[in-house]
C-alpha cells in the first residue's frame, strides 16, 4: 500500500498525498485513526520522523488531528468531496500538459477521454 518512490519527490509529500488519494478513494473515512509514525514508518520503509512530517503537514491543511495520547485521525469534519476534485483537478491538468506537449489542444484531450477505457490498456 505505501509504496514510497524517492525519485518523485519528498518523501513525506508523497505519505501526505497518499492519505489524501485514500480519503478521495474512501478507503479512509473522517474520524478514522491512522496508523501510528513508527508503524506506518516500518511498513513504508521510512524514517519515522518522515511520517511525524507527513502528518504535521495534513494537520497544517486541516485533514488529520492529533489527540495526545491517542494518535493521528482524520478530521471528522474534513472535506472528502474537496479533497476528492483537488485529486481530479491535478490528474486533468497532468493529462492536459502531456495532451499540450504532444501539440494537440483541449478538444483533442476530451474527444480521447471519451473514446478510451482504462480497461482498454
């Protein structure tokens, strides 16, 4: 599950992201616990003061809170929905620049969009 590429960027950017993608996918939901720094730390093969970032970083955005002596869960008052379009805004405009640097436009990118399946391969 916590596959870490340390190529793509800061490492507890990519933990914070992944959370985030988990909330959009709902396999988080709002006042769930998530796992604790040296247990996530272990799993992803990390550093834990790595993980202690990542999640200081979704408190910062307001997605997790901490509750001493318990652990790190998710807001229960977190927005899924607009995690869920910031995920899909930043896919679109992904596919768009690669759309732009083959030279074709937006029309192009909407008419593929609506031809393929991702089962297609």
């Amino acid at each position: 599950m916590w596959h870490i590429e340390p190529e793509k960027g800061p490492i507890y950017a990519q933990i914070a992201a992944e959370v985030k993608r988990m909330l959009a996918r709902g396999e988080l939901r709002p006042g769930e616990k998530l796992p604790s720094a040296r247990a996530l730390a272990e799993e992803a093969r990390v550093n834990p003061n790595t993980v202690v970032h990542a999640y200081a970083e979704l408190e910062r955005e307001g997605i997790t809170e901490t509750r001493r002596g318990l652990g790190t869960f998710v807001r229960e008052d977190v927005d899924v929905e607009a995690i869920r379009r910031r995920e899909l805004e930043a896919a679109a405009r992904g596919y768009l620049r690669a759309v732009l640097a083959l030279g074709l436009g937006p029309d192009a990118a909407a008419k593929v969009l609506s031809e393929v399946s991702v089962d297609a391969g």
